[in-house]
C-alpha cells in the first residue's frame, strides 16, 4: 500500500477537523464533533507506522532522523501558537488560569499536555474550556505514541509486529472499556487508554499485503464506514467517550484509509475536504485559544454570535499560520545537527519562559485573587473522598470532634467557617457532588455513570454507620444543593438517579418527590441516635461566576455577560434556580431535630444578594464559598451558638 500524497486521507483530516471547530463553536448539529479527533488518531497511527515500517524493511530507519523530521514539522507553528498565546494570556485570563496556563505551555513543550490538563481536573479546578491550551492533550497523545512506536518496530522482531501489535491494541481497548465507568477523566486523557485509537491505524499499516487480499471485503463495508463517518458526529449514540461512538469512528476511518476509494481522489467533495485538510494543523492549533479568551472574559456563558465570530478569527489565524509558519518551514532543509538541538531546546526554554515573564510583567500590586479564590476543600483535598468513609487525622480538627461535616462541595465549603467559629471538634465526611441522601444519587451518562452513583450511595452509608459508633458527635451539618437530585437537565448532564427501593437499585428521574423522600431518611436516622441536624442552604447563585465576574473587575478586565456591573447576584435570578432546592428544604424544616439555615436573610435584600461581605469577597466561583468568605459568614450568622447542643436553637 503506497503511502504518497493521499488526497482521501487529506479529506479525512478536513472532515476531521471541520467536526472540531464546528463542535467548539457551538453547533448543536454537530454534538459529537470532538469524534474528529479520533479520526486525526486512526490517521497519525496510520501514516507514522507506514513510514517507519518501509524505512525499518528497507535498513534504513534512524532515529535521529526520525525525531529530526518530527520536530521541523510540528514544532515552529506549535511555539508560535503558544508565544502568542502567552502575549495575551496575562490581558485575559485570571490569576488561577494564568497560574494553569504556564503549566500548560510546559505541557505542550514537554509533550505531557494531557497529563498536565488531567492534573488540572480536580472539582474545584477551572473548568476544561477556559483553558487555552486544552487543545494540546490530543497532541501530545500522539507524540507520546511517537515516541514508543519506532522503538516497537526497529527492536521487535517483523513476525511478531502484528499479534504484538494486536495484543498491544486489544489491552488499550480493554482498559479504555473498563475503566471509562471509574475514570472517565483518565480514561480520556491518558496513552495507555486511548493508544489504541492510533493503533487502529497502526494495523492497517503493519498488514498491507491482509489489506490487498480483502479488498473485495473493504469494497463492501466502504460505503457503511463512509455513512458511519457522517451519521455519528450528528447522532451519537450518548454513550460515554472514548466508546462505542468512538470505536465506531476509528473503524470506520480505517476501513475508508485501507479502501483507498479512487472517488476519494477526484471527487470535488473529497478534493474540498482535502483543500481543508492541507491546513489542518495550524486549523487546529490556532481555532482553540481564541474560544478560551472568550470564555474566560465572559462569566455566564457565550452566545451564539459570539461563538461564530470567535470561530471566523480561529479560521483566519490558522489560516495565517499555515501561510507564514507552516509552509515555510515544509520548505525548510536543514540538517540534523547539534546546532539543531540546542536552538530547538533554547526555543521551548524560552517559550516555557514566556508566560512566567509577562504574567510578572503585568501582576496586580493588589489583592492575591489566586491565593483568595483557592480550592476550598475543607481541611484539605484529601477529604474530598473516593472510597467509603473513614476517619482521618487530617480531615477532623480533635481527636473526640463534636461536629460533623457531612455532604458534598457546599458542605465542604462551610469547613473553614464551623471551624473557625464553633470552638468545638470538626470532622470532615464529604464526596464530590454526592449529597447526604441516604438510598439515592445522582445518575449521567458524562462523568456521574452508575459505578460512580453506587459508590456515592455506599459512602453515605458508610457515614451513618460511623455516626452509630462515634458517640463525640453530637451535631451534624448537612449541605449541598441537591440540584443534580431535583433537576432533570443541566447545562452540562442529563440527571437521572440512582434509588434503593426494597433492597435493589432503580434508575429513575430526577424529583423533588424522591430527593424528600430520601433526606427525610437521611435526618430521621441522625434524630433517632441522637444527633442534632443542622441543614445549611446553598449559597444565592444564578448560573454566573461571581468570583471571576469580581476578580476581573477589579483588574480592569473585559467582562462579558454579568447579569449586574457589581456582579452581585439578582434576587429574582437566584430564585428561579434554586426553586427546587427551596422547596426541598421547606419540606424538611417541620422535621424533629432538624434546624434549616438559610443564608439570603444575611446575603440578600429585595433586588440583589451581595457577592462580598463587609469587603470580604465570598465566592470562589459561582456558587462556593472562599476560605475567608465561610469564616466571614459563620461569623455573621452565629455559627458557634447554633451549633452547641446545649443551647436551644432559635427559629432562623
């Protein structure tokens, strides 16, 4: 199978790309745009490994020259993207994404983009698409691959390149599958889980005479993988990626490079797409930052025609790229060399370099926004649990503590506070997104798949059966805003839930009716042991972020789509979102030893619920809590009396 220029892999990559930036912008049309990438892997595993198999039979394979050829054609557009990225990232990006960024640029240059972007993951992370490098994890994917593939075919014998090819492959796909329920974070940015997307490529390459013999087979399913490509980025089947959809796709693009179509090579579509895929590395390279200024300026979301116009100045940039980067440099004849070397580490020292120097250079002499908008984990992150409750040193301020903490991210925010406040022991009990609902949690088909809800609901059991034991603890605080309970649908899930009913496990849809049911459980089986129960309300929010809205602000930066210029929240807008919520928790107040806190009599008035206390800002982001701002609150709402048993608890 001759390799040459290919104008039916030219048009896979322009397929492959237009789903890409079609998806950033926004289109719903095409929901499973990001599939594109999986097509750019069957398509580097492809053409790398036919290369380096001609060059390995024919004795001519060198290392050298291979690492050598590599870094002269990604490497100039790939640092000037992250050179001018890193002039406007200071103007853009708050302190905590600038601070992300340069870890960022060393990802890129270090090829360990992904590992850098899964390490930035964490629940109170910046969310995925601020980040304006978030692009290169795909790339450094394949750099990776890259980097073992040559050595697999110069020191593994040629009779064992296909069944070690196989198994390799066959165990990717095999941890991908298994651990996408657990991990879907790692699973997605991590080699071992998503090599075999390339190795689907890697295949077709390594069997050319397989491939000739069943041709009048590839003729058949040539059609079949054609629609495939067309049919699933449109109509997905919602299974969790990398998948079926994904497995799908990669299949189907290597049945389609394997088949070689010669309507491929003078279609006037397939020489369009080709025409697209000429220019699409520096497409892909340029699109993305511009998206991520975007959605770091704007603190609720970005509309439709910004998304368009942001899209067309991604196309112009790439465009500019491919002309004044890209195409020169193919051009370019050097040799390999250690003049070479040494300027190509000198160039990534000093785009590594760049960003530190002018986030220096541009620094507010003022507040620490990075400092004050940290993770508010509670204690610290290590009590923000993934495995069934038990007792630790670091998340409990006394050995005997008289409080326990127990819920998801809005009770860890309160930590500080109660601490801070109660004068009495403090022990921690929280789980990401897993409120203190005994029998039932949260269910999505993203990041919430039912191995997560059945964990979910054995942690809340595991923190009832300590409570039995744990005779120090007298008072439990319950918090979280139960929304991913009472909200079927959400800018980012489509929330079901997971219910014991009669000893077995039911998915079901999201209710008030259910989440009652099961915080009813939750406050009876504290009262009958004595406990007293403290619900404490969700902070005002109304889909915005209140912590980046005041931060940019404060530094003079754009700000787009604040509901107020003081980036308090509107009284009426906090309402409506936490309708449900509301009405949850004016459910529970008529319980038996259950006192419920609510923080609008403090924070709100009749228009607006203030986003700082007495010049104290409150929130980390759109809905939690700062260290300061939870010391602040608890200080105002008397935390320390209400939460000593020995006090009667006043109507609040």
């Amino acid at each position: 199978m001759s390799q040459g220029f290919r104008t039916d892999i030219q048009a896979l990559r322009g397929l492959a790309v237009s789903l890409v930036l079609l998806y950033h912008a926004g289109f719903d049309f095409f929901g499973a745009g990001f599939l594109g990438v999986d097509v750019f892997f069957v398509i580097s595993g492809f053409l790398i490994t036919d290369m380096v198999r001609k060059e390995v039979e024919a004795g001519r394979f060198s290392f050298i020259n291979f690492y050598f050829r590599r870094a002269k054609r990604l490497l100039p557009a790939a640092y000037v993207t992250l050179l001018a990225s890193a002039l406007v990232a200071p103007f853009v990006l708050n302190a905590q994404e600038l601070q992300d960024f340069t870890r960022q640029v060393f990802g890129a240059v270090s090829f360990s983009a992904n590992m850098v972007l899964l390490m930035q993951a964490g629940y109170f992370a910046g969310a995925a698409d601020l980040k304006p490098l978030l692009h290169t994890w795909s790339l450094s994917i394949e750099e990776q691959y890259y980097l073992l593939l040559p050595a697999f075919l110069a020191f593994v014998p040629r009779r064992y390149w296909v069944p070690g090819g196989l198994v390799l492959f066959l165990a990717s796909l095999g941890m991908c599958l298994g651990l996408q329920a657990y991990k879907p974070i790692a699973t997605f940015y991590l080699l071992p889980t998503r090599g075999w997307e390339l190795g689907v490529g890697s295949m077709v390459a390594l069997m050319p005479a397989l491939m000739g013999r069943i041709r009048p087979l590839l003729a058949v399913l040539f059609w079949p993988a054609v629609a495939v490509l067309a049919v699933i980025p449109v109509f997905p089947t919602g299974l969790p990626h990398p998948g079926p959809d994904a497995l799908l796709v990669c299949l189907a693009t290597a049945v389609v490079i394997a088949r070689r179509h010669p309507l491929l090579e003078r279609s006037l579509l397939s020489r369009g797409l080709a025409r697209i895929g000429d220019v699409s590395y520096s497409l892909y390279l340029a699109h993305w930052p511009p998206f991520a200024f975007l959605k770091n300026a704007s603190v609720a979301g970005v509309t439709p025609t910004q998304n368009l116009l942001t899209l067309l100045l991604g196309i112009v940039l790439g465009l500019l790229l491919y002309r004044f980067v890209e195409m020169p440099t193919r051009r370019w004849q050097p040799q390999p060399s250690r003049g070479f070397a040494f300027g190509t580490l000198a160039t990534s020292c000093c785009v590594i370099g760049a960003p530190v120097a002018m986030a220096a250079g541009v620094a507010s002499a003022g507040v620490d926004y990075a400092h004050l908008r940290r993770a508010n984990d509670g204690f610290s992150a290590a009590c923000v649990y993934e495995t069934p409750f038990s007792p630790k040193a670091a998340c409990q301020s006394s050995e005997n503590p008289a409080v326990m903490v127990w819920g998801d991210s809005f009770a860890m925010h309160l930590v500080p506070g109660i601490v801070a406040t109660s004068g009495r022991g403090v022990q921690q009990a929280t789980r990401g997104n897993c409120a203190p609902a005994l029998g039932l949690a949260p269910l999505s088909d993203v990041f919430y798949q039912r191995p997560w809800s059945e964990a979910c609901m054995e942690f809340n059991d595991s923190v009832l059966a300590y409570l039995r034991e744990a005779k120090s603890i007298e008072v439990v605080v319950l918090s979280s805003p139960f929304r991913q309970l009472l909200t079927p649908e959400d800018a980012k899930h489509h929330w079901r839930t997971l219910a014991r009913v009669d000893g077995r496990l039911v998915e079901g849809q999201a209710s008030l009716e259910r989440a009652s049911a099961a915080m009813r459980e939750t406050v009876r089986a504290l009262t009958a042991m004595g406990k007293r129960v403290v619900l404490v309300a969700p902070p005002p929010g109304s889909g915005f972020n209140i912590g980046t809205c005041v931060e940019r602000r404060a530094q003079g930066k754009l700000v787009l789509g604040a509901p107020r210029a003081d980036c308090d929240v509107p009284v009426d807008d906090y309402q409506r979102m936490y309708a449900r919520t509301r009405q949850l928790l004016e459910s529970l107040k008529g319980e038996p030893g259950v006192e419920v806190v609510s923080l609008d009599g403090l924070l709100c008035d009749a228009s607006r619920c203030v986003s700082s206390l007495e010049g104290q800002l409150l929130y980390v982001d759109g809905a939690h809590l700062t260290h300061e701002g939870s010391v602040r609150v608890a200080q105002k709402l008397g935390f320390g009396a209400l939460l000593n048993p020995r006090l009667a608890a006043a109507p609040r």
